[in-house]
C-alpha cells in the first residue's frame, strides 16, 4: 500500500484511493472478504475509498460475462448490440450490490453506483463504447459522507440514457478513469497474480515480478500479449500521470508500480538499471505469408497490397527488392488470401507462427540488444521469419513449436 502522502493536487483529508478488483477475486466469499481486507487497510490508512469491480468469475460460473451472453444465445443466436450491452452490465452490477453486502457486515457504510450513476458518458459504439466524459461529482459527494463507493466496472451512459459497454479491459478503463478524474492517490488493480512478470508463470518457472515499469513500456507488454492490465486504462493513467498498483489479493503480495519513473522518491536509481530488457512476451496462432514482387515495380505492388488490408490486422511488416512478409493472426488468413485473389500476386502462406518479445525503456538508444536476441535464439537453433521494432520494442517471428524454449532463453540471456 502506498503511503497517504499529499501530491498538491487533493486537498487536505480528501486522499482518494480506487481499487479494482478482477472477477476472479470476487467469485467466493472468501475472496470477497479478502477484498474487504484491502479495503479496510485502505480507509485505515486515511483514505477515501472507491471500488471498482468485474463480474464474478469465468465462463460457466453464474453471473460471468460468457455466461449472460449464453443465456440470452439459448433464445436466438441473434443478439442487438443495445441489448447485448444491457444484458452485459448485469454481472458487473451484481457485484457491486454484493461488495456493498460484504461491507456492510463490517459496519463500513457504502452504496454501489452503476457505471452511468459514477458520472461516465459514453458513446453509442455498443461493445467497445468510447468514453467521453466522466462528471465524478456523484461519487465525489458519497466519498465525502464517508462510504465507500463500489462502482460497477465496464460500463458507462450514453446521452439518449444507453446503457454501454467499454470493451475488452472495460473494467480497468473504468478504474483508471474514476482515478483521473476524482485526482486520485493511486488506481489499485486487484487481480489473480502478484503483479506483472517478466515472462508469462506458465512458460518460464523463474519469472520474477517486476517492482516497476513505466507506462510505455506496460502499455507495450499488453499490446504485445501480456494480458495483466488492458493498455487503454494505461494510457488513461498516464495522461493524468496517475500511478498503478497491479497486485494480488495476499496481504503480503508482491506488486508492480506502474509510473513514470518521475514521481518516485528516488528518480535517479530508475536511471541506473543496466539491463535494457524489462520483460519477454509472446503472441502465438500466427500465420506469415510471403509475397513475391517484381523489383522494378516494388513500391506500387506494396501500396496495392497494403490497401487490399487496410482493414486487416498485419504485424511483422518487412519489405524486400524482391518480396513483402507480414503476419496475421490464423483466423484471418484466409480472409486476407481472399482480399488479395484480384492482384494475381505470387503468395506463400506459412501457419504455425509465433511472435516473440524483448520489451524495455532502457533498449531506447542502447546498441547491440537486436545482436543479443539473435544470438540467444541461434543457440537454440531458432530461426528468425521476420522482425520488427519501436524505441522499447524488439519482435520476431518464429515456429510456433519453438516458443516455448524461445521465451526461456530470451528470459535468460537477459538475465530477468
């Protein structure tokens, strides 16, 4: 827990605190108590104390997401968008009443809001509605009485009155967006793991925590596949340069800060790490495919091509005299070869792929990282398909079949 010190932008007494906490922290009474813990620590503490929470539990269980979407299917398989969007908010909204429940048998006074009563205005993009304003002021008074505000996550309020959902990581988006606009202390993301890894547990054994990361390079680890933390909370964290805490429900979790590296008490041993590697991960079921080009008309047979898929998602992009790789995810190569049937181009398509990748702030400027990579997967006899790269980024594609000893020796040779 971070301590209640004052930033200059709270007044005094009104150190605001949000936590979310993930579905699978709800889904038991025990887990709910161990929420309440943290909450309790929290209001300990001196802060003022807004929940945000997921719907219970995963597929299969009662109130989870997939399991409102099948119930609504057994009727008919066609859903309208509006009302897919008000049968989704169901779940998030049985927890808060629940939490509410929860505390209230420890006498700790406080009332659930629904993402639309929290103050957040959406869009009508149902699914993966935009948030364009949030006005904190009914939660803000609620926290000034003295409660604690459990908000239902992933959803807000359209202007016609909608109810919507904010997409994939909604719930996250909700926490960082209360947090920004209520000027909070600090957004606490509660979830089934003690914080972000260097590697993905399930792949590498010695995967460690990562005390710190910043918000580029966390950002980056989500759109990359870790799955922690969705990078548009991020975003929203950062712009308001509002830090996150991503821990376990454990008292004694470990956990990752995810800042700056400008707003620690001690900026300058950020500036000392020596390793320019932060975390390894990985996006697996890719397919690459391989284009061959006339030289004398290269540029006009990219431009082509690309325009074809314009609105297909590619990755690993490389351009030859004599050739264009790129990869998609399996699902939508065949909707790619399909696009591209009216060029009468050349086409090589490979399943089985996988991307891998090195991410770090300090790799920004740093020579011989590309070198290192290389040289850990030649040692494994992993062939490189295809690369790509950005200041904190470097990708490559391989077999899919040598991901796993890929990711360990990354993991390795960089010493994580």
């Amino acid at each position: 827990m971070m301590a209640p010190v004052a930033t200059g932008r709270e007044s005094a007494g009104d150190l605001i605190l949000v936590q979310k906490f993930g579905g699978t922290c709800l889904d038991t009474r025990e887990k709910r108590q161990l929420a309440c813990d943290r909450i309790q620590e929290a209001l300990d503490k001196g802060y003022r104390v807004l929940a945000v929470v997921s719907a219970m539990g995963r597929r299969g269980e009662p109130y989870a997401t997939d399991t409102l979407i099948a119930l609504a299917k057994s009727i008919s398989k066609e859903i309208a968008p509006r009302e897919l969007d008000l049968l989704l908010s169901c779940g998030e909204i049985i927890s808060a009443v629940l939490m509410v429940q929860e505390l209230k048998t420890r006498d700790i006074p406080a009332l659930a809001l629904s993402g639309g009563q929290a103050g957040i205005v959406t869009d009508t993009n149902f699914g993966d509605a935009g948030i364009i304003a949030v006005d904190p002021s009914h939660p803000r008074r609620h926290l000034e009485e003295g409660k604690v505000v459990v908000v239902a996550g992933f959803q807000g309020m359209a202007k016609s009155g909608d109810i919507t959902t904010l997409g994939r990581g909604g719930s996250d988006t909700t926490a960082a967006a209360l947090g920004s606009a209520l000027l909070a202390r600090c957004v606490e993301i509660y979830t089934d793991v003690e914080g972000i890894m260097t590697a993905d547990p399930k792949m590498v054994r010695s995967a460690k925590t990562i005390p710190f990361v910043t918000y580029d390079e966390v950002i980056h680890l989500a759109m990359e596949g870790a799955k922690v933390i969705h990078p548009r909370a991020v975003q929203i964290a950062s712009r308001a340069q509002i830090p996150i805490k991503v821990r376990s429900l454990a008292p004694d979790s470990k956990a990752t800060i995810i800042g700056s590296g400008e707003d620690r008490e001690t900026p300058w041993l950020f500036l000392r790490n020596d390793n320019p590697v932060t975390g390894i991960t990985y996006v697996p079921g890719l397919a690459q495919l391989v284009i061959r080009l006339c030289p004398k008309d290269q540029m006009a047979q990219v431009t082509g091509i690309l325009q074809c898929l314009a609105d297909v998602s590619i990755d690993v992009i490389n351009v030859f005299p004599d050739r264009l790789s790129f990869a998609v995810p399996e699902a939508l190569a065949e909707e790619a070869v399909l696009r591209l049937a009216d060029l009468d181009v050349s086409l090589d398509i490979q399943a089985g792929r996988a991307k891998v990748t090195v991410i770090g702030h300090g790799m920004h400027g740093r020579a011989g990282v590309m070198n290192n990579v290389a040289a850990a997967l030649a040692r494994e006899n992993i062939r490189i398909l295809g690369s790509s790269d950005s200041n904190i980024t470097i990708s490559c594609l391989i077999e899919e079949g040598c991901l796993h000893k890929a990711v360990n020796a990354l993991h390795d040779a960089f010493g994580l």
